[in-house]
C-alpha cells in the first residue's frame, strides 16, 4: 500500500503544480490583454514586454502579470520600478520597428 500511497501523492503534486501553471498562464494572457487595449500593440508584442520587464526588475513573469492586471482594475498602483521599466519596454517596442509594434 506504501507504494500506492507514493503514487497518490506524488499525482495529487502534479495535479496541484498543473493547476498553479494554468491559473499563472491565464493571468499572463490578461495582462497581454491589458496592454494590447491600452497602448494599441499586438500580442506578441505584449508577451515580449512583459518578459522584458520581468527580466530588467527581476520579478518573476507571473507577478508582473498580477501586477499589470491589479492596475488595470484600479486596485493598486503601478509600482515605480515596473512602471518605469513597461514604459521603457513599450518605448523599446514602438521606436524599433520590429514590425512587433502597432496592430495591422
């Protein structure tokens, strides 16, 4: 039963892991959402600036999501640090021309 009780255990991580990666997911893809209706870019575009902030503020992309969408809702306010650094991604984006940029 020792074994069978590993088993069970071991599913019931995945299952909670699984969970926790779409939930993290579709926060991501709302706060995609966010940024293609507010700044007009498409959703490539919004996945990259999400990742670079991320990546320039050493928040995790999730948290940056939740952040992102925590504003567009009015909860909170855009902290400094990702607000300087989405600013200087959306610039980054918009002024290089990398066809990334406004919706066709």
């Amino acid at each position: 039963m020792d074994g069978r009780d590993d088993v069970v255990a071991r599913l019931e991580q995945e299952i909670t892991q699984l969970r926790q990666a779409v939930d993290s997911h579709a926060r991501v893809d709302q706060a995609i959402g966010v940024l293609v209706a507010v700044h007009r870019i498409k959703p490539a575009a919004g996945f990259e600036i999400l990742r670079e902030v991320s990546q320039h503020t050493n928040i995790k992309l999730h948290t940056v999501a939740e952040t992102v969408i925590d504003w567009a809702l009015g909860e909170q306010p855009m902290p400094s640090p990702v607000d300087q650094e989405l600013e200087a991604a959306l610039n980054r984006r918009l002024d290089g021309g990398d066809g990334l940029g406004q919706p066709g």
